[in-house]
C-alpha cells in the first residue's frame, strides 16, 4: 500500500469517528438543539469523505470540491430553519425537549 | 510528496478533532457542546487546507464558524437560559445509540479495510486556481456547476423568508 493511501485512511478514520459521535448525539440525547450539533457533525463528516476521496482518487476534476461547496451551503439554510423552527417551538410549550413535543398544533 | 511535517500536523489536527467530536456530543452542558463543535468545524476547514482546497477551507470558516455556532450559542441563550441547561440521558437511549453507533462504526470500517482501493492519483493535483474555480462555478458546460449556483441563491432566499416567517411573533 503506498504512503498517500494510508494518509487517506486517516482522513477517512477522522470523518468516520465523528460521524459516529454524531450518530450517537442523535439518538442519545433529548435537547433540540443538542440533536441539531450531531446533526452538523454529521454533514460535516460527509463533506470531508467528499473532498478526500476528490483529492485523493480523482484529482483532476471537482466533482466531490463543488458537492462540498453545495453541501456547505445547504446545510447552513436548513441549520437556520431548524432553529427558527425550534425558537417557535420554545415560545408555544416553554422547552425544546424532544420528548415534550408530541403535538403538531395546539 | 506530503513531508513529514504536514504529517505531524495531520495527526494533530486528527485527535484535536476526533476528542472535540466525541466531547461535542458527550458533555451536559449545551454552550460547551457548541463550542466543542466550533473547534471541530476548525478542524474540518484545517483539513480542507491540508487537502490544498484553500477556498473551501475558507468558506468552512466563514459558513460553519462565523455563522452557524453564532446562529447556535444565540438560540441555546434564547431557549436555555445560562443556568439549567443540563440534561440526563436515560440509560435505555444510552445502550440503544451506543450500540448503533458502534456497530455502525464496526459495519464501516470492516467495509473500509476489505475494500481494495486502487493507486492514489494524488500526485497529479495540485493547487486549484480561483480561475479554475470561478470559472468551473459560474460555467454551464458538462462538469460546471451554474443551475445549482443559481438554485442555491433561489434556495437561500426561500430559507430567509421561511426564517422570518416561522420565528416571528404572533
């Protein structure tokens, strides 16, 4: 195996241990905003695995840089709508524990 | 290729990240774990720079650093207030993401190291031109990216109205 192989089974590892931390975030913990954090560890991951396996496997053309780009940009709009989101939820029943939301409408 | 040093600061940046990330979802207190999460996104836009992806490094730190975890400490102090923001986690969810997490890490990497990846062609890139950039972005030939562009900003503007929408008073 040759060196820059192994130096992207690094990269690789990193993106895979925090994607599993968020994973782990999601399920585990009940705060709102607590669930968005491993929300965002896990594109985070996603986008790492695309700009490694871009420089890494096809370097001559951007496919996995410009996926990163768009995913960047998305997941800053969606970031904004789930707190707007959760900000109106706090302000109808007074907490943001996803266990307490079991109504869509009051 | 890649010197020893930039291989020191790989592995550096790999275990700031990889203890930020577990910390980030492990800690009580929801300010910590948006900063832990701040320090994490550093990490990412230090990678990308590793990656010589010197423009998406930066937009990592001006999207993710600059305005998401402002967007998250501001909600956390809206909703949370500074004192009672901790929470416990039941012990069946404990097992239940702990199991899921682990075996999904266990499905990941035995598929990771059984796979046989061919030669790295990493010698063959090099730094990306902004040109290249600009010019990859705003083209409409095959491989250019103009009608996402063009639909991120029709997106974008959605999310804004959406935004003010859904967290404005009644």
């Amino acid at each position: 195996m040759d060196n820059n192989l192994t130096t992207m089974y690094i990269y690789l590892a990193i993106s895979g241990i925090m994607f599993f931390a968020g994973v782990y975030g999601f399920i585990a913990r009940r705060n709102m905003l607590a669930i968005l954090i491993s929300l965002e560890l896990m594109l985070n991951a996603v986008d790492i695995n695309f700009a490694v396996f871009n420089r890494y496997m096809h370097p001559t053309v951007l496919e996995g840089y410009f996926f990163t780009l768009f995913a960047i940009a998305i997941a800053a709009a969606e970031t904004a709508i789930a707190i707007a989101i959760i900000i109106n939820i706090y302000r109808n029943i007074k907490n943001i524990k996803s266990d307490s939301l079991d109504k869509m409408k009051n | 290729m890649e010197t020893i040093g930039s291989q020191v600061i790989l592995y550096i940046i790999a275990a700031v990240m990889v203890i930020f990330s577990v910390m980030a979802v492990t800690t009580k207190h929801l300010l910590r774990s948006a900063t832990y999460l701040l320090f994490v996104l550093f990490g990412t836009a230090a990678l990308y720079f590793q990656l010589e992806y010197e423009f998406l490094g930066a937009v990592q730190v001006a999207v993710y650093a600059g305005g998401i975890v402002v967007l998250f400490v501001f909600s956390i102090l809206l909703t949370q207030g500074l004192g009672q923001n901790k929470e416990k986690i039941k012990v069946r969810k404990l097992l239940l993401a702990l199991s899921a997490a682990i075996i999904g890490a266990i499905v990941c990497g035995y598929s990771l190291l059984t796979h046989i990846f061919p030669n790295s062609k990493y010698d063959m890139g090099g730094e990306i031109t902004m040109e290249r950039v600009g010019e990859d972005l705003l083209g409409s030939g095959q491989y250019q990216y103009v009608l996402p562009f063009e639909l991120i900003s029709v997106l974008l503007l959605a999310c804004i109205i959406g935004g003010i929408m859904i967290a404005r008073k009644r």
